[in-house]
C-alpha cells in the first residue's frame, strides 16, 4: 500500500506541470515568462502539442508558426532558426508536423534541435511514421485524440530531462552501479528464458539500466532505449501489474509497432520483453515468471534492490584529494553509456544540476567548433561560478569536470587524470561491458 500512495503521488506530481499551466495562452504575460517552450503543430496549422498553456488557446498562434514555415517553403527554402533580443526560435520540419523551440535560457540551436528530434521521436513512438502519411491525406485531422494525456506527460518529462541528464544530447544512457558478477548472472537469467519471437529483454531501474539482451541482427540504438525507458517509467497505466502494449521503435522500425510486456518486478525495477508477435503475451507472462524465480532464487533480485537503495554517490567518494572538485560527467564512447555523481556543493539539488549541465552544454558547442574525429582536445574554461575542464579522446571517451572557479588548470588536469584511473579500476561495476545476444 505504501509503494501504491509512493506512485499516485509521483503521477500527481507529473500530471500538475502540465494542469497548473493549462489556464495560460499567448495572450497572458505569464506564458512569455516561460524560458523554454516546445510547440508543436501540422502543416495545416492545427495544434498538437504546448509545454505550456492550452493547445486550443494558442491556435492562432500556431497558425502563424505554420504560415512563416510555408511561406519559406514555397520560397524553396527552409527556416532553421531566428532571433529576436534575448530569444532564440528553432524550427524543424519532421513531414506535415512542424516543431520549434522558443529559449531565453542560453542553449544553442544544435541543442535545441536535439530536443526537438527527441520529441518527435516520441511522438512517433506511440502513433508510428504513418501518422505523417495521415496527416498529409487529411490535413485538417487533430491527432491529440490518438496521443491522450499519457503522451503529453511523456514529452513534458522528455523536455525537462534535457535539463539534469546529458543523454539526449549525448545519445547514450546510462547504467545502474552493479557489481559486474551479479550483472552478468543477470544477464545469463534473461538470455535463458525467452520465446521464439522475442527482439529485445530489458530490465531498468528507473532511469537505469541493468542489463539488456537482443537478438543478433536487431540493435536497441541509445535513442530508442531513452524512449523506452521514459515511457516505462512515466506511464501510469504499466505501473498497475502486467501491462501489454504496442510501442514503435524508430531506430528498428519507423512503420509499425512491436509489442511490449512490461512488468514493475519491485519498486521501480521493471523488466521489458519486446517482440514481434502480438499473441505473445502469456508466453511473456511464463518468461518473467521464470525470471523472477531465477532472480529470486540466487539472490540477484535482493542485491540489485541494494543497488538501487544504495545512498547518492558524489565527486567526493573518489578521494581524489583534490577538494576543488565539485563534479564530472564521463561518457564511455564505445558502449555509448555514461555516469554522472551528484554535484557537491554549491551545485547541490537540482537547481545546481540544471546550472552544471548549462554549463557542460556551453563547453560542448565550444569544443565542437574544433575538435575532430582523430585529434585529442582539452580545453579549459574558469567563469565567476565554476571552472571546467573538458577532455575528449574520439572514440574512447569524453570527460567534463566542474570546480570552484580559482582552481588552476594544472590540478584540475590532474583531478581528471585521477577521476580516470578510478572509472578504469571500477568499470566493470558502472558500464555493462559486455553486448548480450540470443
């Protein structure tokens, strides 16, 4: 009972983002305070998605959105982004659906357009690439009937992820800390027991993984398992018991659905069997039983409970010495994973997130501008508020770290030399190294 008011409160929470903004329209100067919106339309100018405010209210504004797109295009040209004093508009045209991004936060187009492909990524997810064909045969067709109140709680939750998680920007997800033996007999469990048609056996804790299986000519890309992993984790309706439900994966296939068994096994870890046939479900239903026994059985369900449950680990667990360390974020290129401590002060909560991952989106454009694909880059950057020293190796990795602002760039290499021999002794426990296949 206690884990069931834990859930409804958390879905409480999620549904008031969008409910306490519903009243707002762009005839209200509360709307324009907003430093971020996503507005999302058809090319006939019919709404279909608002961070903020009400669809319907903003129709018309919509509908101008829609005309300057079209007349670019009957130009034989593309509007790809504007500027108006301190606001920065960002345009994308996915087919008949047009998205764009109004920010006075300070994130550049390329970020910007990033959330945007994220978001219509997911649109496409629950309604598949044949919604394009639907609205170009029937422009005036409203498709927020099709999507309900599920999809508009999972693109608000996407948006505001792009604030604290670098994996939209970066593609790639990352894994929950696990001791490596337990991880593999986890993995051993899931590829055991499955059904002939079965693509993909994911298990997640929360917005982490902790294993997953695919057959060997189907790949679960980065992108589709950051869709997957906020519908799972944002879907009130999975949370009830054993859910079975269609889902589309882009990156595997944009033109229709493949099914989904998904199961809360305890707390927020879920196990997520995707297959190809959509009579599978009582088989799936013997599978994770199985599992679940398995699991059970040898111990793993407890340690990855523990795992779960284990206390925030910050910057200062490494005993780097190195007290100006306030936080970091590594991303393994190969695996496409990456992990990221809690900040430690003054960057603590999620208001010193946000701050840190601005700042790591800044060096990120910066260092763009001249890195390439062999050469090594480190660049160095000291404001009023903090100090980052970034390091990128392509095709290994890429390291970002933050410290109080007077630090001197020679410790802070140091401080990173050391934060990398400690992810090399303990990678086994913070990356799934190994790609398991049926």
């Amino acid at each position: 009972s206690e884990e069931k008011k834990r859930i409804r409160r958390l879905f409480a929470e999620k549904k008031l983002k969008i409910t306490k903004y519903q009243h707002q329209h762009n005839q209200d100067p509360a709307w324009f305070r907003h430093k971020k919106h996503v507005l999302i339309c058809s090319w006939a100018g019919r709404p279909i998605f608002s961070r903020y405010g009400d669809e319907s209210k903003l129709a018309a504004y919509m509908g101008v959105i829609s005309a300057i797109i079209s007349n670019f295009q009957r130009c034989k040209d593309n509007v790809r982004s504007l500027v108006a004093g301190r606001h920065k508009f960002v345009f994308s045209v996915e087919g008949p659906i047009y998205l764009v991004a109004i920010s006075c936060a300070g994130e550049s187009e390329r970020h910007l357009r990033l959330q945007l492909d994220v978001v219509h990524s997911q649109i496409i997810s629950i309604l598949t690439g044949s919604i394009h064909n639907t609205l170009r045969n029937r422009p005036q067709y409203d498709i927020r009937g099709l999507m309900g109140e599920t999809a508009e709680i999972l693109m608000t939750e996407l948006i505001s992820s792009c604030n604290l998680s670098p994996a939209i920007e970066m593609k790639c997800v990352t894994c929950l800390r696990l001791e490596s033996e337990c991880r593999d007999r986890v993995a051993t469990t899931l590829s055991t027991h499955r059904t002939k048609n079965l693509l993909f056996a994911v298990l997640l804790a929360g917005q982490q993984l902790v294993s997953l299986i695919r057959i060997r000519d189907k790949i679960l890309d980065p992108s589709d398992l950051i869709l997957l992993m906020n519908f799972v984790n944002n879907s009130q309706s999975l949370r009830s018991g054993e859910a079975w439900t269609p889902i589309c994966l882009p990156n595997v296939s944009s033109k229709g659905y493949v099914w989904a068994y998904v199961c809360f096994l305890l707390g927020d870890l879920s196990l997520t069997l995707i297959t190809a046939d959509s009579g599978d479900f009582v088989n799936l239903q013997e599978v994770k039983r199985r599992i679940f026994d398995q699991m059970s059985k040898n111990g793993d369900l407890s340690t990855v409970q523990k795992a779960i449950k284990r206390r925030v680990w910050t910057a200062a667990s490494l005993h780097t010495e190195i007290y100006e360390l306030v936080h970091f974020l590594y991303k393994f290129d190969s695996a496409r994973q990456y992990i990221m401590p809690a900040p430690n002060h003054p960057f603590k909560g999620k208001q010193g997130l946000k701050t840190i991952m601005h700042e790591y989106k800044r060096v990120v454009d910066r260092t763009s501008l001249v890195r390439t694909d062999k050469s090594h880059t480190v660049y160095f950057h000291a404001s009023d508020a903090s100090a980052v020293l970034a390091w990128i190796r392509p095709g290994e990795f890429e390291i970002y770290c933050t410290f109080t602002p007077l630090v001197p760039k020679e410790v802070a290499i140091t401080a990173c030399n050391r934060i990398l021999r400690w992810i090399k002794r303990e990678e086994k426990s913070l990356f799934m190294l190994q790609l398991n296949m049926w």
